[in-house]
C-alpha cells in the first residue's frame, strides 16, 4: 500500500520535474523576451509542483531521505514520467505541442486529483490546478496562433502534432498501479480523461486549422521506466553537481 | 482567519515586518499568505501558504519569521506550511491593495475569471501611473510568477498586474 503510494507520486512529481527542466533549457533562448519569460514561469511552476510531491514522497517513504534524493539520486530506470515530457525541445512549434497535449492532460487529471481520498494529493492538485489553467491557456493560444499564422508557421505546427501526438497515448492509459491507486480511492484512471481531453484538443487544432492526427500507433514505456534516449542525457546534466559534490549546498 | 487570542495576536502585528522579498512594500500578513498563528506550551506555531508552488520566497520568508519572532522573544517557532485551501489573490488586503498601486502594481481584480476557458474575456486593468482603463495584455507571466505584463494605451507607461488565482 505505501509502496503503491510512494511510487504513484513519485511517477507524477518525476513528469513535472523532467518537463520543468526540459523548458528551463529555453532560459535566455526564447524566441522574444516576453515567452523567455513566460517560458521559465511555467518551468518553475512544474519545479514547484515536483517539489511538493517530492515532499510528500519522503513523508511516505520514512527513510530519511529527502526530495533531493528522488531528483539527483536515482537513475533513468527508476524515473517513471511520461515520455512526452522528457522529449527535446526542437523548434518552438514543437516545444509548444508538447505542452499543450500534456497540459490538457494536467488540467483535467488534477480536476479530478482534487477529489483524491488522500489529502495530500488533494491538497497538492487544488494548488496545482490554479497553475495549470495558466499553462494551458498560453500553449493552446501558441498553437492557434502558429497553427492559424503563416504557411510556414502551420507547416511546422502541424508538423510537430503529427510527431508527439504518439508520445499522447500513455496520457490517457491505465497500468496496475493507476487501477489499484483508483480503486483506493486516491488516484484518477488516465482512460477516464479520454473523451474530455480529445474533445478539448479538437477544439484548439480545429480554431488553429490543424489537422487531428489519425495515427493510432502510441509509445509507451516512460510509467514503467522504460525511457526514450534523450532522458539519459537530461538526468546527467541535470544530477552531474549533487552527483559530483554531494556536499555542495546553496 | 481564526480567532486569536492576546498572545497571538500580538504575534501576528510582530509578523508584519516580515515583507515580501519580490514586492517589499507588502507585508505577509497584506498578501494573505500568513494563515495562523498558535501557541503551544512555549512553542509558537505560524502557518503559511505559497502564492505559487515554485514561489522561491517562500524559504526566506521562513527564514525571516522565525528570525523576527526569536528577536522578539519567541525562542522556539516553527513554520508550516499548507497547500489547502490554496492561496487566492481574494485574501490579498484592501491595505495591501492601495500599498501596491502606490508601488506601481496593478492590484488584482477579483479572482473569478475562468481561465479554463480559451478566450475568456480580459478584466480591464486599471494602469497604476494614470488610472486609464485603456489598456492592453502584454503577457500573462512577467516578473515573477505571481504578475502579468499590461501596456497602458493612453500614458503608454508599461506596468506589472498582480494576476489573479
């Protein structure tokens, strides 16, 4: 059961962390001032939500560790976000798809989070959701707005969607462990959030003159640890100085 | 806010020294982000909220609570903090409203607008130089996570608006 718990959150903080650092990489490369800047808000709003469940992980695992441990100290195999996030930022138009199908995604599973038996998740998901509104609103008005710009701009938005929408499928997916945390009560059935989230997606290529994409072949692999090549390279970069210095403090 | 008794209450008033480090004319207890005080035994328990989950003032308002009250004679604090109920501009003080337009900072408007909808309609934000409602979103995110970029048409002064959540 406190496993089942701990490796629940821990799979959800490691998608917040993984996509938070992914756009902290944009950091003095936005494409104008004003996205740089809305940019690494958002980064630090995914950092802020990993670190809450980071938090809430040590609680449950009660072996002294800390959140620095789940961040710095564990391999690829061990993290268990979903592939989407940990994808490389590419063009914007890529950087912004990637966003806009897992914040759709965000907006609804924390809808319902905030309903969860444990009230610590709860809790976390009612702060989270404030914040995901915000993320959501600025990468559908991207893809509306490139989708719907130039001939090129919606060549390389379309372009983008056709690519990660097969990183999607394990959004709306359930393993064991999302049915059984369900069954507690404490967590949400990814399936349960298909038709809202496909509904919502449709509404936003639809205004930007974006095709839906047909494919029906998905990825899977990131919620059992089973990762692309590019998260390797994040967590080396990202883990090298508490690696490196185990001392080091700030 | 619950109801304090003396002690707390003058706990809370000590409390108000403590600034915020990104906007420092406003004070914890303006911004809403000070929930409670309690004393126990000879412990004095503060409980606190983050405006934004990755709101990096948080450790330093920590920091600077339990420096405050120990000055003051308070040797042993702690500091909680909750996520719930989360934090909403609504509990921002109508003090700390005037103090922020003062400053330079569009307060925010009351926090209803559904932003869950794609193109909901813009609250007209009152430019803090020369009050025209005539003005225009640059951004969502600026300065900090907690404000939004607004241009004023008619003084065309650029402003930061304390965005609602």
């Amino acid at each position: 059961m406190t496993n089942d718990l701990l490796k629940y959150v821990l799979r959800r903080a490691d998608s917040e962390l993984v996509l938070g650092h992914r756009m902290s990489e944009w950091c003095g490369h936005g494409p104008e001032l004003e996205e740089d800047i809305a940019l690494i808000n958002i980064s630090l709003d995914h950092l802020g939500q990993s670190r809450s469940l980071y938090q809430y992980a040590a609680a449950v695992d009660g072996e002294a560790k800390t959140e620095d441990h789940y961040a710095f100290q564990r391999n690829e195999r061990d993290f268990g976000n979903f592939l989407i996030c940990e994808l490389p930022n590419g063009h914007y138009g890529n950087t912004i798809a990637r966003s806009f199908f897992y914040d759709v995604h965000s907006l609804l599973f924390y809808e319902r989070l905030v309903h969860s038996a444990d009230k610590t998740l709860a809790a976390i998901a009612e702060k989270s959701l404030k914040e995901v509104k915000y993320h959501f609103r600025h990468s559908a008005e991207w893809v509306i707005r490139l989708g719907d710009g130039t001939e090129e701009s919606h060549a390389k938005m379309q372009e983008a969607i056709d690519e990660i929408w097969t990183y999607t499928g394990e959004l709306l997916t359930d393993d064991e462990l999302d049915i059984e945390m369900n069954k507690q009560g404490i967590g949400v059935l990814n399936s349960s959030l298909k038709d809202a989230w496909y509904n919502k997606v449709e509404a936003v290529l639809n205004e930007a003159t974006l095709k839906i994409p047909e494919g029906a072949y998905f990825q899977t692999g990131g919620k059992s640890g089973i990762h692309t090549e590019h998260l390797g390279y994040l967590l080396a970069e990202m883990q090298y100085l508490p690696r490196q210095h185990p001392e080091a403090t700030w | 806010m619950t109801q304090l008794g003396q002690k707390e209450s003058e706990i809370f008033e000590l409390l108000k020294a403590v600034k915020d480090p990104e906007v420092p004319v406003l004070d914890i207890t303006d911004l809403g982000v000070l929930r409670k005080v309690e004393v126990i035994d000879q412990e004095v328990l503060v409980t606190i909220t983050p405006t934004y989950s990755g709101c990096p003032a948080m450790e330093m308002i920590e920091q600077e609570i339990v420096a405050c009250l120990n000055q003051h004679g308070y040797p042993k604090v702690k500091v909680n903090l909750v996520l719930s109920p989360a934090w909403t501009t609504d509990w921002m003080s109508e003090e700390g409203k005037v103090k922020l337009k003062a400053y330079g900072i569009a307060p925010p408007e009351k926090a209803t607008e559904d932003k869950s909808a794609l193109f909901p309609e813009q609250k007209k934000v009152g430019c803090p130089q020369c009050n025209s409602k005539n003005t225009e979103l640059v951004s969502q995110f600026g300065s900090t996570a907690c404000k939004a970029l607004y241009k004023c048409l008619d003084c065309q002064e650029p402003f930061d608006y304390f965005k609602c959540l």
